[in-house]
C-alpha cells in the first residue's frame, strides 16, 4: 500500500553522518518502498540535497525548504549547542504553519518526526489531525554516577543540568501534548522510554533511529594484518565517550602485548589533555591521534582494524558501531543506551556497567579484548557474527518496521 507521509527532518543531508544521515535515510528508503514522501527541512540544506538529486533520481521524493530571515538566523549563528536547539524550537513552530498549508492541498496519511532525535524539544505537528508519530527519538540516556567521577568539574555540571532536563520532560506541558497527540512514539534506547510517562507506554516502542546500508558489507577481511594489532577509537573527545576508560584500558592492554596500535579518530575539549595522559602512561608511540576525517576514510581504516573500542558512557545510537560491524570488525562497547542494542558477547564484547566502579570496567574490557588478541579463531568467529547481527540494522528492515511494506 502506497502511503503519502510528510517528514519533519530539520537535519537531512546526503553523505554527512550523523543526524543529517538519519533524516535523510528516513525519507529515501520510505521513498525507495514505494511511498511518496514529502520532507520539510532546513534551506541550508537545500544546495546538497538538490545537487544529490540532480546525479540520483526520486520520483516520489519531495522537499520543502523553511528557515527564517538572515537577521534572525544571525542571532544564533556561531553559538553554543543550547542557542541551536532554541532556534530548532523556534523553527518547529514555524513548520507548523507551513505543513498547515501543505496539507490543505495534499491529503496525507502521516506525519512523522525525524530530526533532531530529541525528546526534549516537542513538535507542533502532532497538533494538524493527521496520524502522527514521534521518533525514534532518544536522549534519555544518563552517564551512570558511578563513572562520572572523574569527570572535570565543567564535564559534571553540563551531565548535571542535562539529567534536569531529563526530569523536566515529564512536566514539560509542551513535551506531554506531543506525546499525547501521537499515534506512535518510537524511542531509541529504553533509558529514553523510562522517562515517558507510564500513561504513554502502551504506544511507546523502542526504536533506534540509525541504520545501515548493507552494501558497506563489501570486501570485508576476515583475516588482517597480524604485524600488528590494531584497536580504533571513533567519536568526540569528551567525557562522555569514555576517554578515561579508553586510555586506561589501551594502557593496561598494552603492558601485555608490544605489538598493538591504538588508533584515535577525532577531535574535541579533551584531545590535549589526553595526550598528556597518554605521555605519562608511555603510550605516546602507541597512539596515532588522526584527527576528524570523512566517512569513506573512516570505513577504509575500519576494513583495516581489528576491534573497535567504544567505551561511551551516554549515547542513544552509535552510526561508528554499525558501521564498524558492517566492516567485520568486532566492538568492544558498555551495556548502556544504544551501543547495548546493537552489541552483544556473541559477537563483540559488551561489559556491564553496574555496580562497578571505573577500575574494575577497565579490567573487564582490557581482559576481554586481551583475549581476542591472543585467540585468532575466536576474533575471526566474532568477525563473522558481527556481519550477521549487522543485517538486523539495515534501514529497509527499520522503516519497514513503522510502516510496513
């Protein structure tokens, strides 16, 4: 059956990872089954998208552009994340009055919030009598107190005003109207579920809101390099991501084995300090700090790998896990929000977090990795688990989950 569905992606851009991927794969793959799909979405994205479609052909996908004025876009440019998600609520309601118009002259049959994959902020579509669903959305997920001891004190505050926010949404008269009006709500992880309120539950499922394409399943290597043994860490240096726990571990693993790489891919508040603590742990000529790169660049290094290690304390999907799955490199992750979903010790390594403390995680993992390093069948037999778990993630199988074929 054919549906008409209308988009709300503030991100969706082509070839940009992250939630620009996530808007723009929900509407090409609900395209690509067959249902026309309308999309509205921010005009600075407009270029990209219109010079993608120029080279790749949609016959039933549709965008419409909204942003308000430069000078109140000037107001916000250049500032911090809290000044982006006020002009996203701000442009949530001016969406509002532009789906008014369009479904006025096209009758649709749903309407479905995409980007960003927030809970916090509420969208004003669910209001237009259209089925509406909400999600997947996510960012109930807290860091475990446990860990966040050594957080710097900056690090502890912005994790403390977040967990308000947390609370807020509860209350929030805005967020409650949202979840009220919805005809589905879809979240990512169940931390996020366990912050609705129960009298929504009964129309709440958890979602994660990434997928993969199966096609970056090619030319994976079972059998790598074994000169070396490499270990690749891929995400924003900051606390949340588990730093500590990665160099800690990368120490521990390393004064067992000579022959192992650490490789670092990208960038943030924590890179100098880091390094610092990698120079006092000797760890220096162990480490290649490579920097942000682009996507393609980041699959080539994943084919030539051997484990990723993601040691996020607070993260509701994780695009770098199911695309270093889909390379046949195992993930060596925590049993908190998405990661958790996505990774299990059949085929990667998955340390549960609770009731331990940060020295006794790190001995887990720095263990469990220690193990593959040492047990080449074993590594090869979690490689090849990993590219069938990976299936279960394709975008095809998660929009069809919602909408069916």
């Amino acid at each position: 059956m054919t549906l008409k569905i209308l988009l709300s992606a503030y991100a969706c851009e082509p070839n940009k990872g992250s939630e620009p991927e996530v808007g723009w794969k929900w509407a090409t793959t609900l395209s690509n089954l067959g249902h026309e799909v309308y999309v509205i979405t921010r005009s600075n994205n407009k270029e990209n998208i219109e010079l993608y479609l120029s080279k790749n052909e949609y016959k039933k996908l549709f965008f419409i552009y909204f942003d308000y004025p430069n000078w109140f876009l000037k107001i916000f440019k250049g500032k911090s994340n809290s000044y982006t998600y006020l002009y996203y609520f701000f442009w949530q309601i001016g969406i509002f009055f532009t789906a008014r118009k369009l479904i006025k002259k096209i009758k649709f049959d749903y309407l479905q919030h995409v980007t960003f994959v927030t809970l916090r902020i509420p969208s004003l579509l669910c209001l237009l009598n259209i089925p509406f669903i909400f999600g997947p959305v996510g960012g109930g997920e807290n860091s475990p107190k446990n860990l966040k001891k050594s957080f710097p004190i900056i690090f502890k505050l912005k994790e403390f005003l977040r967990d308000l926010s947390n609370l807020y949404i509860k209350i929030s008269p805005l967020i409650n109207l949202t979840l009220f009006k919805s005809h589905r709500i879809f979240v990512c992880t169940e931390e996020s579920k366990k912050i609705i309120p129960l009298k929504y539950h009964n129309k709440t499922e958890v979602l994660l809101a990434i997928g993969i394409e199966e096609s970056l399943q090619e030319n994976t290597k079972l059998i790598k390099d074994k000169n070396f043994f490499n270990l690749i860490f891929a995400g924003i240096l900051e606390p949340r991501k588990g730093t500590s726990i990665l160099l800690k571990t990368f120490s521990l693993i390393k004064s067992k084995n000579k022959n192992v790489i650490l490789n670092i891919v990208g960038s943030g508040t924590m890179l100098d300090s880091m390094k610092k603590e990698a120079s006092k742990l000797n760890l220096n000529s162990s480490i290649n700090w490579l920097g942000q790169i682009n996507r393609t660049e980041l699959i080539d290094l994943f084919h030539n790998n051997d484990i990723l290690i993601a040691p996020y304390l607070r993260d509701s999907g994780g695009f770098v896990i199911l695309e270093a799955m889909s390379t046949a490199l195992p993930v060596a992750t925590l049993n908190i929000g998405g990661p958790a979903l996505m990774v299990d010790n059949e085929c990667g390594v998955l340390i549960d977090v609770k009731y331990k403390n940060e020295n006794q995680i790190i001995s887990e993992l720095a263990l469990e990795i220690n193990e593959l390093i040492h047990d080449q069948e074993k590594l090869i037999y979690k490689r090849k688990l990993s590219l069938e778990k990976i299936k279960k993630f394709s975008w095809e199988k998660k929009v069809s989950f919602v909408y069916g074929r």
